[in-house]
C-alpha cells in the first residue's frame, strides 16, 4: 500500500521563504556592514573632534547602534 503526503497548506511555497530567507540575511549583512563602518569611524575620531559633535567615546557603540538598527 503506497501512501502519498499532499500539503495543501495556504502559502506554502518553498521557493518564496528560500529568497525570503537570502534577503534578510542580505539586509543584515549590510547593516552589520554599516554598523562596523559607523563604530570605525566615529572610534578614529580624536577626543577633540569627538568633544566638537558632543560625543562622549563611551557612547559611540550606542551611537552606532541607532545610526543603524532605530532610524
């Protein structure tokens, strides 16, 4: 006795959730790649140039973070 599975699931298609699946990790890999630019160069910046935008060091991963991942 052979037996047959048919999904008959509303928006099942494989093909749609694999190219979903590439571009957020498409869309990630470039927001991390912004992150790592943003963080650089904010972090080569002298204390005075930093002290000149009213950015604290310690605040600059904070900085990098919502240049990015909140706007």
């Amino acid at each position: 006795m052979a037996h047959t599975a048919t999904l008959t699931h509303g928006g099942f298609n494989l093909t749609a959730r694999i190219a979903n699946l590439i571009e957020r990790v498409k869309e990630n890999r470039a927001r991390a790649s912004e992150y790592t630019r943003t963080y650089t160069e904010l972090q080569s910046l002298t204390d005075r140039e930093l002290d000149d935008i009213g950015v604290r060091r310690c605040d600059i991963k904070d900085i990098a973070r919502d240049h990015v991942y909140c706007s």
